[in-house]
C-alpha cells in the first residue's frame, strides 16, 4: 500500500512540470509580429566580447549568422503572424546586402508576411527591401535612389609635385591596384573592367527591384525610375519604388498589432524561439567549422595590436590543420572577405586548404571580397558560392615600392649606400628600381603569375590556358564570375552551408557550425579592438589609408596581389 501511495505521489510530482509546460506552450501561442532592425554594418558573426565585459564591435547591428537562424526559427513558428523589417542607413557592401535579403527572402517563402519601413530609403536599403511583401516609407522622406556609381581618386600628379611616387611591376593588363597613386585617371584597361563592375552591379539591383512580390515591373520601367531619382514619396510610389506611405508609429497598426491589441509585438533579439512542449535535448552533434580569412593577407607574426590575426597566414593556416586534425569536425566553411595581400602568404593558405580539402570537404563562401589573393585562397575549396555583387578574380599579381627621392632632395636629405650585392637595396625608397633590379622584380611577378594560374587551373578542374582569358587582374562580379566559371554557385553563406552539410553528409538540422578562431595571445582577448594602423587616416581618407596599407606591403619586399581601391557610392 505505502508503494502505491509512494508511485501516485511520484507521478503527481513529475505531472505538476510537465503540466506547466504545457501552460506555457499554450500562452506563448499568442500571435505574434517580429521587429527586425537592419543599420550599418552587419558583420557575418557576433565580435567577441572580453571577460570585462568591453565590446569589440563598433556598433549594436545583428550579426548575420544569428539573424538567419533566429529567422529560420521564425518562418517555422505558426503564432508568428508578420515580420517587421525596419531598414535604416546600410553600410555593408553587396555580398552582405545579399545575405540580408536572402535572409528576409527566406522567411517570407516560409509563408510569413513581410513588411519593411524605410527611415533611410536609398539604394541599398530598396535592394534589401525588395525581399519584403510590401515597403513603406514615410510620407515626409523623400526616396533617394540614383543608381550606383563607382568613384576613383588619383594621386598621381599630387604625389609628383610632393616628390614622391610608385615603381610598380605588374603582370596582367588589367591589375590596376595602384593606379590611383601613379595616374591621372584610370587606363583604357581599367576603365573597361569598372563600367563591367558597375553594370553587374546595376544590372541585379535593377533585376531585384523588378521582380520584388509586392510590385513586379518591367526592367525597363525600374531603369527609367532610377534614372529620374531622387523622387518624392508620392513620385516614388506612383514610379513603383514604394508601396506605402505611412509614418513609423503608424506601421504596427498597418500590420495588425496596435500597442494594446492581442498581437505580441517582439523584437528578433527578444524572441525565444518557436513554443515547444518538450525541451530540446543538447547532445553531442557533428561539427561543421567556420575559419574566416578576412582583410589583407599577411606574412609574417600575428599583430598583437590587432583584436584578431584576421588573414595573416600563419594563424589561419594553424585553424586549418586544427580542423583537419579535429575529429569532430565534419567539413569547413570557409568565408573569404579580402582584397588579397601578400602573394607568398596567399600560397602558404592555398597548400593548407588543399591539405584539408584531402580529408574533408570544404566549400569556400565569398563576401564583399575576395579578389585576387582572397581568391588564390578559395580557390582551393571543393567548391565556391560568391554572391551576386562580391568582387571576384582579379586573377594577377603587383610589385611596387614607394619612392621618396623627390621628396627626400627638397628637403635637403642626403643618404649613403654600403652595399654587399647589386640588388641589396632593391625595395630602397630613396630611389627607383634599376634596370637590373626591375628585371628581377619582373621575372619574380611572371613566376607568381604563373603558380597563380596554375593554382586555380589545379583548384576548379582546368588548364593554366583556359584560366588565362579570365585572368590578367581583372576583377568580376559573382554573378560574371558563375558565367566564367570562377564560382560554383551564386548565393549567400546559407546556400554555402547547405552545400558543405551535403557533402559532408550530416543533416543541418543535427550538426552545430562552430568558430575555429586563430589563436591569440590571451592579453589580447582582455582588451577592446584598437584602432588600426591607418585607423585615423581611413576615417577621414580612405583612398590615402589604402596606400599607407600597400606602402607597407610593399616594404616588406612581397608582391601584394590587391583589387583596384574603389568606392563605391549607392
């Protein structure tokens, strides 16, 4: 008897959870809308904090990797009614515009409705709201969509009167990195590959705007609205660019959740997730591995100023062997986002990913960049999804050395040579290459040029000769990049891990992708992210901070293998 009691009493208290679970799963099914605020920059990942608690990020924007999972969860949550996309001042290129129109593409294929406000309504932000059931815009703000345009500042002929100057070798007609800083305007060959750029560009802002669901157009009509910006509202929405004009506050009450109606309103941060009656066990998953090579590739020690190695060769080529060895480890998403660098380290990452790449997938993911040395390096992969808009190729390589000479005489100084060897002050900046030394630098370039073409011809299945019409330095969008067979696939970094998830045959649902960070030393992590070297300079002229960067590249003696600076204007 005192058994029975025992097991009824038992069973009571195990009821009086599970129970209240349910209560729970039941109140969290009251309707709910999602806020999702999109401004500035939105790096792929969250910036780790110190044990301090000081932030290394510069701003509060979501990471995109979180934003995507947790709208993910979102398309799957019945009592989630709408999602709220307030979109203010975008900062990030178009390889990270893409992913978060992907982002907001997905949830709405989830069969949930999608509305975006706009408080900062130009071209990038009509790109990213082209995803969305329906824009609204203020009745008071004007929309300020004139296309894009890509904008170059030349130095040449200031630096000349300064006394200073660029000896620059370079293999591949249109490997323009340093035309800026030795020209007046751009060569007939760079001149030719920016309008390709900027009309890839224009061509899939146009393509997005057209086919938006919330008004599709004709191309041509959405040209011809774009070519007559900026418009007022009223002439935005008539031109088709809009669809609403209703202030913010306004918003929730077009959406169906007035501030005291039955409809929750929550923000994505805020949102736990679709209500289960039974918790989610964490079991031991099978990994797959991010590793980042981002910013410009570097030889060399790992910068203790820096908050992380970012591409410096040997810390990333030490997470790739850590992943490689790690037998959790499933397959490695590999996310490039540079410019390039430094051609020896470009090599060095080449042969590490092709070490993994022997045991275990890898599928390389492009951001806004990942030209010339950013592309050496994905180069490697099993496989490459870029976006529409990154900037590709660039498939050559560049010397060039700062010469002071000019300068140095005006201000009356004087240097003395002790040389043990003709070439021994070959990176000097006291005076420009000799023609023997130019010789060396020359047959150096074509050396790199050629491992270059082979080590692409290696990586995508294909001769040196049919890379080489591809080539000479010329950069691609991602989407011309597919049709040249650069890329595999054209997407975001979602579509990048679906694809990785596939090969390594692990269902996503059931695997974890988690971060293989190159190690720093641990004082670093305690401390917030320091300005950069040219940190200052970039804030205020971002065309010069670039030449202090390949200044220093090139003073290191490396062949630096970089895109055209370029701005872009929306």
């Amino acid at each position: 008897m005192l058994r029975l009691v025992f097991a009824a009493l038992l069973w009571l208290l195990l009821l009086v959870p599970v129970a209240a679970r349910f209560a729970l799963f039941a109140l969290r099914r009251r309707p709910k809308v999602i806020e999702v605020v999109l401004e500035g920059h939105h790096p792929l990942r969250p910036e780790p904090r110190s044990p301090f608690g000081l932030s290394r990020s510069r701003g509060n924007a979501l990471a995109r990797r979180p934003l995507a999972n947790a709208l993910r969860e979102v398309g799957r949550d019945p009592s989630v009614e709408a999602v709220w996309v307030r979109i203010g001042h975008l900062t990030g290129g178009f390889g990270e515009l893409h992913a978060l129109r992907e982002a907001l593409r997905r949830v709405r294929a989830a069969g949930k409705r999608v509305v975006a406000s706009l408080s900062h309504a130009d071209t990038r932000a009509l790109y990213v709201a082209s995803a969305a059931d329906e824009i609204i815009v203020s009745p008071h703000l004007p929309v300020d969509a004139r296309g894009l345009a890509l904008e170059l500042t030349f130095f040449g002929e200031g630096l000349e009167k300064a006394g200073l100057g660029l000896d620059v070798v370079t293999a591949g007609a249109f490997k323009s990195a340093m035309e800026p800083f030795t020209r007046r305007g751009p060569s007939e060959a760079s001149a030719e590959a920016l309008d390709g750029l900027l009309t890839g560009l224009y061509d899939e802002v146009v393509t997005a705007l057209a086919t938006r669901p919330g008004a599709p157009r004709d191309e041509a009509e959405v040209r011809r609205a774009l070519d007559a910006g900026p418009h007022l509202p009223e002439a935005a929405r008539t031109a088709g660019l809009v669809d609403h004009l209703l202030e913010e506050e306004a918003v929730p009450e077009h959406l169906g959740c007035p501030e005291k109606g039955r409809t929750l309103r929550l923000r994505l941060e805020d949102y736990p997730g679709p209500a289960r009656p039974w918790p989610r066990w964490r079991l031991k998953r099978p990994r797959l591995a991010l590793i980042e090579v981002h910013g410009t590739i570097t030889d060399g020690p790992v910068d203790d100023a820096e908050p992380t190695p970012g591409a410096n060769a040997a810390a990333v080529c030490e997470a790739l062997d850590r992943a490689r060895r790690n037998k959790r480890i499933q397959g490695v998403l590999l996310h490039v986002d540079s410019r390039g660098g430094s051609a020896t380290a470009s090599e060095r990452m080449w042969r590490a990913v092709r070490r993994l790449a022997a045991e275990k997938p890898v599928i390389a993911s492009m951001g806004d960049y990942a030209a010339s040395g950013g592309y050496y390096v994905a180069s490697a992969a099993h496989g490459i999804v870029a976006a529409p808009g990154t900037l590709t190729g660039s498939i050559g390589v560049i010397a060039a050395k700062p010469v002071a000479e000019g300068l140095f005489a005006k201000l009356g100084i004087a240097h003395a040579r002790f040389e043990r060897g003709p070439q021994s002050t070959m990176y000097s900046p006291a005076r420009r290459f000799t023609e023997a030394q130019r010789g060396a630098v020359e047959r150096s370039i074509r050396h790199f040029y050629a491992l270059f073409l082979r080590r692409v011809g290696e990586g995508r299945a294909r001769s040196p000769e049919s890379v080489q019409p591809v080539a000479e330095g010329r950069v691609w969008t991602g989407a011309q990049a597919l049709a040249h067979g650069l890329v595999d696939r054209v997407g975001d970094e979602q579509v990048a891990i679906d694809w990785l998830a596939e090969r390594a045959g692990v269902p996503l649902d059931k695997s974890w992708l988690v971060l293989l960070q190159p190690r720093v030393r641990w004082m670093r992590r305690l401390l917030p992210a320091l300005p950069g070297r040219a940190g200052a300079l970039a804030t205020v002229l971002p065309e010069l901070a670039d030449l202090a960067e390949l200044a220093t590249l090139a003073r290191a003696g490396d062949t630096p293998l970089a895109i055209s600076p370029v701005k872009l204007s929306p």
